[in-house]
C-alpha cells in the first residue's frame, strides 16, 4: 500500500497543483450536480403534478348514438320535426362507477337555466339574454332562461374552480352536504349590482313545468375570472348571472322527471396514468347506447410533457457534463503524466507494477476529487436554483405555445354541457396556467444527490485515468531516464 | 555474479550493432568503470545490465539465470539498484522518505526501518537538519549521496550507475567514488559505473573500454 502514502505525499508537496486540481474538479462536479438536481427536482415535481393536475372520466348521454337516431327518425317521418333526445345519466349508474377503485371523487352536474325574479341579471352589450350553454356544448335541458344555474356536487370540484378560474370570495361554496337544499352560491358582479350579500335571499321562477318561484339562501359568492367571460363568446350570457347549486336542485328546476339524473357526472381520477382502464371498467356498468364515458387528461399530459421534458434535458446536461468533464480531466492527467515521466522512470528503475503507479495517479485524484464533492455540494444548489428556474421558464412557455397552437378540438370532448363553458382554448389556457404553477421546480440537495455526485465523480476520475494510463503503460524507463 | 553471454544489442539496423558477441563476467565485492568514446554505446550497455531493455542477441544471466527468466520487473525490484546522472530521486518527498519509499517498493530487508534509513543517510553526509527537508532544496552532491544512500538501504547486490559523478564538483566526485567502494567492498555487492573521467574510473577495481563494438579490459 506504498502508494497510497506516495499519492498523499505528493498531494500534500505540491499543494498549489492541488488546489488547481480540485478547483477544476469542483467546477466540473458543481455542473454535474446542477443537472442531478434539476432532473431529480424534475421527477419530484412530475410526480407532484401528476397527483396535483389528475384526469377525468365523465359519464353523459351518448350524444353520437342520439344524433344517429335522429337523423333515422327524421328521414322516416319527414312530417314531425327531428328533435334530439338526450337520455339523463342515471345517478345509480354514477354510484356504481364511483365505487370503482381509481375514483377519488364524484361530481354530478345538471344545469338549467331559469327567469330572475328578485333579482335584475347582469348584461352586458353583446349579450341578448338567451341561453345558450356557450360553445362547449348544448345544454340538454330545452328550457331557457336569462340565469344558468350550474347543479354540482360541490363547487370545488367543478372544472371553474378546481382550475382556479373562479374563486369564492365570500361564503363558502356549494359542498355535498348542500344536497336537497336551497342553497345557492352566485356571482360578485350580480351580487353587488343587486345589493345581495351572504345570507340574503334570491328568488327565480322556473322557466319550465308549472314555472313555480324558487326561493334560494345565499351562502357563498364567487369571482369568476375574466378569462372565462371572454373566451365564452359572443352568443353566451354574461357568466355574472351563472349561479351555482346543489345538482338536486337544479333537477328539480328541470322537473320531476329529472330526479335521480344529472347532465354528466365526472370521475376525478387518482391514477392518471389509468385513465384508460377505469374507462374500460366503467363501460361494463353502463348501457353504452345510450350513454358515454369521456376521459380528459389532457391537463396531465400538458403537465407531463412539460416536466418530461425538463427532464430530458436535465438527462442531458448531465451526460454531456459528465462526458466533458471526462475529457477535461483526462487531458490535464495526462499532462500531469507526461510532466512526471521521471519520476514514473524512477518508480519503474525500483522495479515497481505499473498497476501500482496507476493506483497511485487514481488515489491523488482521488483525495481531489473527494474535497471536490464536498465543495461541489456546497456551491451545488446555487447553479441548481438559477439553472432551475431559468429551464422552467423556458419550457412551460415552449409547452403553452405547442398546445394553443394545435388546439384541443372540442374541449376535451365533453358533450351535453357539464358546465365547462368556453371549452376549446379557454380550457387549453387554464391548463397551461395551471402547468406553470405546478412546474415550479423545488431544488435542494439531498444525501441521495450528493451520493450520485460522488459516484459521478468517482467514475469521471476512472475513466480519466483510465484513459490517461495508457501513456504510463507505455512508457520505458530507458527511454526516461537515459536521454 | 552477473554474466553476459554473446550479447549484442542494435537500434535500427542489424547490420551496424552498438556491440556484438559479448562475454563478461562481473563478480561480488568488485567495482567495475566501463569508459570509452562518446556514442559507443556504453549506456545503451548499462540499460540491458540493469534490467531496463532487452537484448537483441545473446542474453544476460545473474547467478546462471537469465534475466528474461527472472522478468525484468521483478530482476529491478529485487537484484539491481540504479543510480543517474540526474533524476534519481522523487521531488516530492524528504531524503528520509525517498529512502522508505524505495525500500517498501523494493521490499528490502528494512523495509519500514526509519531509524536505519536515517543511519544511512548520516553516514552520506545527510544530517538530521537535512533529512526531513525536501530533496529538490539540497545541493546536486547531496541529491546524488541520497541516491546512493538509496541503494545501500535496498538489498539488491548489484549497483549500476551512469556518469553518476557528471553533475558533481571534484570534492563531491571523490566522496561518492569513496562510498561506490564501500558498497562494492563492505557490503559485498558488485557495483558497475559507467564514467568518462579518467579519476573515476582510476578509483575502480576493474576497467573496460568499449570501442570498436567490443569490451577490453584496462590495466
Ligand atoms: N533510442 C534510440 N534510438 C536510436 N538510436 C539511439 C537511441 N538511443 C541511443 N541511440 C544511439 O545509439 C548510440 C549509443 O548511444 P549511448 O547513449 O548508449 O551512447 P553512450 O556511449 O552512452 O554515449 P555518451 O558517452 O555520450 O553518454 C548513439 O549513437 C545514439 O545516437
Ligand atoms: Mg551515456
């Protein structure tokens, strides 16, 4: 083991080399670090976002098979006006894909719309008061009205507002313990223009059936975000006079009929990446002819692709550091060799292995590349933290451009209308807002980077002196020492 | 000890050899000078004696075995110690761990010694203010003492030196001549120098001049 105590007197005499050495070595390894951080920050936040942005299956009439029946019926009976018919989800049905073991939860959504009463609605210019469920999809319910009433389980996790696109402001918003209530959670423009505030009261008259009034507590107010009102277009009413409720009251505006039913129910996923299975799974409990499953991950696939390839790069810039450090490495111990030839003669004179002369070398750089790791450590996060945020940066707006330039035709297709208003590239927009949030990369160095450095560091060094001892190999003594 | 039988060695052309068809014997306790003109070939000559070439006819044997049988390697670490002109020494270490170094290296007999390896050191001249210091802060003479010191704590019983005297005053020539002879004569080891001064090779029990491709005896 003479060479260890060799490699350390020889460190430690020329300590100026040294330092050089594990100045080079740190700036090498601090890159190194840089890209392990940023892809393990990368894997983390994916995961994150993955469990953050989810997916959903969304159970509705089958509007394609109803479309078809149509069109036959109208070309056998040329005198009665064609009409399509859209068969209401069957809340037993919901219940059943509910217990299915990748739903995290449930939200039933059955919007009508109905006449103001006690209220005076918000207008705006371009809107005439009419219905028309935005351009997402057609509301089922045939009546119309000058305010949506949007049926949810809760409020939380309608699309809106799980996307952040509207917030309570006051109140609360509508949860499943409003179920058979009169509660209702309206907009803050509406509000303020009628003086209406949480606890009040707002009646509406029904705009089918016996048109019987409806009076409703208020127990929350929303904001709803102007990306929402000016994406809904042109033939939408204004999104003030949108007013949320339980589904089992909008049922009931709807009619007797419509008890135990909802537009669409959607299935928060847990699972993502499973989408498709639930989907699969949850055709076998619904009659298919009449109803459809729709699945939506395009959120997590923007979030996905967003992180993926963050990662990606990351990958990269560890490879080419790790590759360039390599060659950097190996160049200056191979300088070094070529300046201790004498020295290497004189080893080689007392009969040394030349093994030995390379365990020698591979020791030096080790105890330089050992102080490297730790000061690498030190300064890592820093390169990490700018290295971080400038990549993030980058990407979410390459990703957002990508995605509302090819468009997501339909919305996410979701038919029948289950309150998604300004699906299309409004709903593109949000995800990508969203994305952004999610890929905020969060960086600090872990004891399992500092392991990975170290075992980068410990392969760059034998690779390079692997590389470098080939001039070792072939060096003769004669040669050195007699000139 | 160390016998050479038609040994021959070239460089390019086989047809032009340094030397050719030559049988030597070197014998323990002795100390031998090879002189001759500059280019001959005497260094050339030394390399293969002390195990860092091989010939290119004949063959070299110590104790009647031959060197490519005892491998080159090990025939370095255990029979021969070489001293230079220069470069003898590993600049990073005290005289005191050159000589620790070499003798794990070569696994010596004392191998781990300091106390003899300092002994030795002393008696070259190399004091205790010295011993610790770093060997590129001492004079060329006292380098040179340190690399002789070096082969006196290895246990190899032969000692090749090329123009070890080349960088030394005259004071300095004479004292590490004078510990060339100890070796040779208290130690009991065979000690071959190649020198071109005449006072040099004066000192040396034996002498060969290598000219015209052969070795003759000077007396
Ligand atoms: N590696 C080599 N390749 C080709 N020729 C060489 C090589 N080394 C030495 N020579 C030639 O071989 C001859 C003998 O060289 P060598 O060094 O043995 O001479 P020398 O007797 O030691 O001379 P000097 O007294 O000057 O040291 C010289 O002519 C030299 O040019
Ligand atoms: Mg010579």
């Amino acid at each position: 083991m003479n060479f260890i105590k060799r490699a350390w007197l020889n460190v430690w005499a020329k300590k100026g080399r040294s330092v050089l050495l594990i100045l080079v070595s740190s700036a090498i390894l601090m890159f190194v670090l840089a890209g392990l951080l940023i892809r393990s920050a990368a894997v983390k936040a994916t995961n994150q976002a993955k469990a953050d942005v989810g997916a959903t299956v969304t159970l509705s009439a089958n509007r394609q098979a109803a479309f078809k029946k149509m069109q036959s019926s109208s070309s056998s009976s040329k005198s009665s006006r064609p009409k399509l018919s859209l068969t209401p989800v069957k809340l037993s049905d919901a219940s059943k894909i509910a217990k299915l073991s990748n739903v995290k939860s449930t939200n039933v959504t059955s919007s009508t719309a109905v006449n103001a009463s006690s209220y005076d609605v918000v207008s705006t210019s371009s809107s005439l008061g009419g219905n028309s469920g935005g351009p997402g999809g057609m509301k089922s319910s045939t009546s119309s009205g000058d305010t949506q009433i949007d049926g949810v389980t809760a409020t939380s996790l309608a699309t809106d507002f799980s996307s952040k696109q509207s917030k309570i402001t006051k109140g609360r918003g509508i949860t499943a313990a409003d179920k058979n209530t009169n509660h209702v959670v309206i907009e803050k423009e509406l509000a303020s223009q009628n003086d209406l505030t949480v606890g009040d009261t707002v009646t509406v008259k029904e705009s089918s059936g016996d048109k019987a009034k409806v009076k409703m507590t208020i127990v929350g107010i929303y904001k709803a975000s102007s990306t929402s009102s000016s994406s809904a277009g042109p033939m939408s009413t204004d999104p003030s006079n949108t007013m949320y409720t339980s589904y089992t009251l909008a049922n009931t505006f709807k009619g007797s009929k419509y008890a135990g039913t909802a537009d669409s129910v959607t299935f928060n996923v847990r699972n993502p990446a499973k989408v498709g299975s639930l989907k699969t799974a949850g055709k076998k409990l619904i009659n298919t002819s009449k109803y459809s499953l729709s699945t939506d991950d395009s959120s997590y696939q923007t979030v996905k692709a967003s992180m993926n390839s963050v990662e990606g790069f990351a990958n990269k810039i560890v490879w080419l550091v790790a590759i360039a450090g390599t060659i950097i490495l190996a160049l200056i111990v191979i300088l070094m060799i070529r300046e201790r030839r004498f020295e290497i003669g004189v080893l080689l004179s007392l009969g040394e292995a030349r093994w030995k002369i390379i365990a020698q070398f591979f020791t030096e750089m080790l105890m330089v590349i050992v102080v490297a790791v730790a000061i690498a450590g030190a300064g890592g996060k820093f390169v990490g933290d700018q290295l971080g945020s400038q990549l993030v940066a980058q990407s979410t707006t390459t990703q957002t451009t990508s995605t509302s330039a090819s468009g997501q035709p339909g919305g996410g297709g979701q038919p029948g209308g289950n309150g998604t208003r300004g699906g299309g590239p409004g709903n593109t927009g949000s995800t990508s807002k969203q994305a952004t949030k999610k890929t905020d990369l969060d960086i600090s160095v872990s004891a399992v980077n500092l392991a990975e450095l170290g075992g980068f560091g410990l392969a760059i060094t034998f690779l390079s002196i692997m590389i470098a001892s080939g001039g070792i190999l072939r060096l003769e003594p004669k040669k050195v020492l007699i000139s | 000890m160390l016998k050479t039988t038609d040994l021959g060695y070239w460089y390019q052309d086989k047809q032009q050899p340094l030397f050719e068809g030559i049988n030597l014997e070197f014998e323990a306790g002795q100390s031998y000078a090879i002189i001759g003109h500059s280019g001959t070939g005497k260094t050339t000559f030394l390399s293969l004696i002390a195990g860092l070439d091989r010939p290119k006819a004949g063959e070299i044997s110590l104790d009647g075995k031959s060197l490519s049988k005892i491998g080159l390697t090990t025939y370095r670490r255990h029979d021969v110690s070489i001293v230079f002109q220069a470069y003898n020494l590993f600049t990073y270490m005290s005289p005191l761990n050159n000589l620790m170094t070499a003798m794990a290296i070569t696994a010596a007999e004392h191998a781990g010694d300091r106390d003899y390896a300092q002994k030795i050191l002393e008696d070259l001249g190399i004091g205790a203010d010295l011993i610790n210091r770093n060997v590129q802060r001492l004079s060329g003479g006292q380098q040179q003492r340190v690399a002789i010191a070096r082969t006196m704590a290895c246990d190899a019983n032969l000692v090749v030196a090329d123009e070890p005297t080349g960088n030394l005053d005259e004071d300095n020539t004479k004292e590490v001549i004078a510990q060339f002879q100890r070796i040779a004569h208290d130690q009991h080891k065979c000690v071959i120098i190649v020198t071109h001064e005449p006072n040099v090779a004066d000192q040396c029990d034996h002498q060969y001049r290598l000219e015209n491709k052969q070795f003759t005896a000077v007396s």
